[in-house]
C-alpha cells in the first residue's frame, strides 16, 4: 500500500458529552467532513473528569485531542481547525441539510411532549 493513501490509525479524540450542545455541534461538522474520531465520554460534573484533565490539561467540552497531542478546547477553537484541516467533500452539505430537518423533528417531538394535556 502506498504511504501517502494509507490510512491513519492515529485518530482525532473528541471528549463530549451527548446532551451538550456544543458537542453536538462539533460532531455533525466531523460527520460533514467525513472525520473518523473517537468519542470520549465525559462525567457530567467537572470535578469527575479525571481523564480529561490527565490527557488534556482541561475539564471544558468539547475537547479534541489531535493526532500529534495538540490539544483544542472549545466550539469555536476546534472547528477552526477542523475547517482549515479537512476539506470539504461533495457530500457534506447534504449532511448538513439531513442534520437541519434532524434536529428540527427532534425539537417538534420535544415541544410535543411539554404540550399542556387537554383533557
């Protein structure tokens, strides 16, 4: 195989948490971007993420940790990066759209359920 096509087996870490919104954000322009990472669950108190603060220095989410050890914290910082890093392919703002129509049911679901009861 070919050193400059081979894959990368020293993948991007993405500390988040699911119900982060921040998080959510980062991830769907990883999967816009056809990233491969891996997700690192955090503790929801900050005072319990152990691991974090031992690979990155930091309790904030989102946090990447990048194939050479840079580490990026914060929406903004990390999808700069990833911006400058991968381009886009032919399939990401399709991705983007699904994500929209996604989370726009998502929502209509949840406002459904806070939906006073009428009888």
């Amino acid at each position: 195989m070919d050193t400059d096509t081979a894959p990368s087996w020293n993948l991007l870490e993405l500390y988040q948490t699911e119900w982060c919104p921040a998080s959510r954000r980062v991830r769907q322009r990883m999967t816009e971007l056809d990233v491969t990472y891996v997700a690192r669950q955090v503790p929801v108190e900050r005072e319990e993420r152990v691991e974090l603060r031992l690979r990155a220095a930091t309790d904030s989410i989102p946090t990447l940790v990048c194939e050479g050890g840079e580490v990026l914290v914060g929406e903004d910082e990390i999808l700069t990066y990833l911006d400058e890093r991968f381009p886009a392919p032919d399939g990401a703002e399709a991705h983007r759209l699904k994500a929209i129509k996604a989370r726009k049911r998502e929502l209509e679901e949840a406002a459904r359920c806070l939906e006073p009861a009428t009888h």
